[in-house]
C-alpha cells in the first residue's frame, strides 16, 4: 500500500488538519510513512487506550520485537534509530521494566511528596532558578522583547534536571549545553551524546562511592545491582523528560497569555487547572515511541501484523470525535481523562514534578511582569519539526517587569534559596562568568 509521509511543513504547522485528514481517509488507524520507514498510526482515543492499558500483554516495546529491525530492513543511520537503541525502562518489558519502574518510583518520591524536606527545597530551587533567569533576561531594562521558550522555559527545568541529578554545577553547565545539543539534532549532536553518556556513567560511579541527597543516590539505594551502563542510560531519559516539561511551560504561558479570564486569577488551583487543559488541548507528548504486537491483532479497519511498529498519537486522540464531542467545554474543571500523561504499564512516573514545575514557572513569570504580550499573532508562532513532541521553536514577547520585585520566598538551601554570592561560595560559578549564563545573554534583544 503506498502511504503518505507523516511529517511535513503541514505537520509542522497544524498537526490537527492532518489528523484529521487521515481519520476521514483511513478511520481510526491509518498507514504512514515516518521518516522512510511504514508505520501504523493511531488516531482513535479507544484505540490508544487499549494499546496503552495492554490488557493480555499483547504489546511490547522492545525494538527487538520490531520485526524490520531484527531483519535488518532499517538503515542504521535512520534518524530515530538511537531513541528505540537506548533500551531503558521507557523500551522494556516484564519484570526488568518493572524493577526500573519501581526504582524511578522510589527515587522519584522524596521529591514529589510535597511532606518531603527535599521536595521543599526543590520548590525553593525552582522558583530562584525562575527568578535568576527572569533576571538575566531583564538585565537590558525592565521592558524590552524576550524569547521565552529559549531564555525561560528550556533552561528552567534543566537547571533543575542538574539540581535532581546532583551533578556540580561547573559540570552540570556543560551537561545542560550538551543536552541541547542533543534534544535539537544539529550536526554536533552524536558527539554531544557520546560526552552524555560519559557524563552520566562517571556520575553514578561517583554516586556510588559518595551518595548525596539527589535523585541519582536514591536510584542506586533502590536498586543497588545497577551497573553504572544501565544506571546512565536511565539518567539520560530526565533532560528529554524535562525538555517536554519546557514545552508544557511555553503551552500554558501562551494560554494565560491569551486568555483573559485566566490571567485574572492566577491562583494555584487555576493554574494547575490551565496545565490541564493544555495537556489536553496540546499534549507535550504527542505521539509516542513504536509500540510493536507480539501476535498479529485487529486495531481499526486493520490487522496489524506481529513485529509492525505502532505509533499511538496521544494528539490525534484526544481530538477523536468520539471523545472530544463529550467534552464539556464550559465545565469550570476539565477532564482528566486525558492521556497526556500515559496509563497503562508505562505511564509516566513524573506528572507531579512536571506539573509543580510548568506551575512555578507560569506563576513567577506573571508575578513579576506586570504586563506580558505576544509577539506574533498566536497561530503565527513557529513550532520546532519532530515527530514525538508539539513544542514552540520560540515565544517571542514584550514584557514589562512590575514595578517592585516580587520578594523571593526565605529558605536554607544554598543553590535554591541565598543570594548569589553564597552560591559562589557554595562551588556555583559566578552567574557573569557561567557558559550558561553567557549563552543566554547572548540571546538577549534590544529595547
Ligand atoms: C510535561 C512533561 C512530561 C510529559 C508530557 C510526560 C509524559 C509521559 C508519557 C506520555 C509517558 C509514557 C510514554 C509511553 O507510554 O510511550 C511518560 C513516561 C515516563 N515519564 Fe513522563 N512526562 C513528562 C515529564 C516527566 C518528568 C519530569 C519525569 C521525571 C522526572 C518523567 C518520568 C517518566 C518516566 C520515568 C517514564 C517512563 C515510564 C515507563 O516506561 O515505565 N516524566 N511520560
């Protein structure tokens, strides 16, 4: 059958018109082309649910179950061959993913249970790590035009990604400017993998020897026969994991932006509120990695053959008639029946902390501009090409600082919460001399 390629300039631009081209021509499971290679494409939400709950154990996946793959039919320099070849926990199955799975649980809890001492400093962390970069990007003057999705929203969670990590922040400079590398595809981006890698595996060693209060200690407390291979490529998924939190922040700043009523009041439980309907409206995640069936089985007009690629499209689903039409759309709260998290034996493990994240974030920048505006007309706003994630390539806006400085909450955490002088002091190096902190002036633009 010859099919159609899924990406395109038109994808780049609406993925929704496309979505529903192929759900008028092909229903709720269409053929496509990804990149060279045929893939089935999910567009029905019943359909991506099912898949996702795997009820019966159906799905797998593993990329040796890709059947291509094992027959060697994938040119090894297809571009999304190193994804499905990390084989973490996100591409596992059983009991190994089950073990990773409840390693990422542990860890993850001293900093998503918010009776935690950890997980009240990190909040303090993010909202200084806010702060410092609303600084830098106002240092020209307290109005001016921003990028915020280049000076706010990506740098933001990888400082925190550094912060959980517990890499030093001289290093962990270097690991965020190679983490962009990566995350973006340039030409330096196999290398800027290879100096990841390396990073993350003398990372856990060092863990090992010398465990701190981060999240990298507390993986190997909860599962101490790590080695320092399978430990890395672990820690590798948090910076992608965080870069689809940077998405989430840019969504929901254009959605307070936007809409009026929502900016009004901007309380904590609005906010959380306009997080959620973001997801739903435009999930960061919104097609994910190949899953592949281990008989063949009927999805759609389809029988999908054992070892095909399957790609569930949590975007396209949720626009589904079916389950878009019983929205309540003037209901104050929307539903979480959405899948932008995932469900099933693979769903996601960080909701709370990407959450509390995009939270702080939208709130702190609203908090200390008085007056925020697009630069572009909203559905001018250029998005970055990819096939797993709808996140915006910038966020041009003139903002207009408030007249005094919202004061920063007190706290005893040295990187989090003193000024910095003391975190100088504490091994960060100083905000003016920092490769970070030079890049992103760098992106700084005129009055
Ligand atoms: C807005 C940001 C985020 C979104 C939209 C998101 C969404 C998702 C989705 C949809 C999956 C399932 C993928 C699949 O089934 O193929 C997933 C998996 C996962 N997420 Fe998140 N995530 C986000 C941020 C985070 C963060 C910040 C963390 C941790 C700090 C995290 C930890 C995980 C882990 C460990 C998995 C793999 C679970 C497994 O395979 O068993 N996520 N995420």
């Amino acid at each position: 059958m010859s099919v159609e390629p899924l990406l395109s300039r038109d994808y780049d631009a609406n993925p929704g018109l496309v979505h529903e081209r192929l759900r008028s021509k092909y229903g709720t499971v269409a053929p496509v082309d990804l990149l060279g290679v045929p893939v089935w494409f999910v567009l029905g939400y019943e359909e991506v649910l099912r898949v996702l709950q795997n009820t019966g154990g159906i799905w797998s996946k593993h990329v040796d179950r890709w059947r291509a793959y094992v027959e060697g039919r994938i040119p090894a320099d297809w571009p999304l061959l190193p994804v499905f070849q990390i084989n973490n926990s996100a591409f596992q199955e059983g009991a190994a993913q089950r073990q990773l799975r409840a390693a990422w649980t542990k860890a993850l809890a001293p900093f998503q249970d918010h009776a935690n001492p950890q997980a009240q400093l990190l909040e303090k962390a993010i909202v200084r790590y806010a702060d410092d970069l609303i600084g830098v990007l106002s240092e020209g003057g307290s109005a001016g035009w921003a990028d915020l999705a280049a000076q706010y929203a990506r740098p933001l969670p990888l400082m925190v990604a550094n912060r959980l990590l517990g890499i030093g922040a001289a290093r962990g400079e270097d690991v965020v400017m190679d983490i962009w590398r990566m995350i973006d595809a340039g030409p330096d981006a196999a290398a800027a993998f290879e100096r990841l890698y390396a990073a993350m595996t003398e990372l856990a060693a060092a863990k090992r020897e010398r465990p701190g209060d981060d999240l990298t200690s507390y993986m190997i407390e909860a599962k101490p026969d790590f080695t320092l291979d399978e430990l890395a490529r672990e820690l590798l998924m948090l910076p992608g994991l965080l870069d689809f939190t940077a998405s989430l922040v840019c969504n929901v700043v254009v959605e307070v932006i936007s809409n009026p009523a929502v900016r009004e009041s901007l309380s904590v439980g609005a906010i959380d509120e306009t997080v959620n309907r973001v997801a739903l409206l435009n999930p960061p995640m919104a097609n994910l990695t190949f899953r592949f069936p281990m008989t063949d089985v009927k999805l759609g007009d389809y029988t999908v053959a054992a070892g095909d690629p399957v790609m569930l499209s949590v975007a396209a689903a949720h626009a589904d008639p079916r389950f878009a039409g019983a929205i309540d759309h003037h209901a104050i709260r929307s539903t979480r029946a959405h899948l932008a998290w995932s469900v099933g034996p693979h769903s996601c493990l960080g909701q709370r902390l990407a959450t509390q994240i995009t939270t702080i974030a939208v709130r702190r920048l609203f908090d200390r501009c008085a007056k925020i505006k697009l630069a572009l007309p909203a559905d001018q706003l250029p998005w970055r090409p990819s096939p797993f994630m709808r996140a915006l390539r910038s966020l041009p806006v003139q903002y207009e600082l408030a007249e005094s400085r919202v004061p920063v909450p007190p706290g005893v955490d040295v990187p989090a919460t003193q000024p910095a002088p003391a975190r100088e002091a504490a091994g960060e190096p100083p905000a003016s001399r920092s490769p970070l902190w030079s890049f992103l002036r760098g992106l700084r633009r005129g009055r």
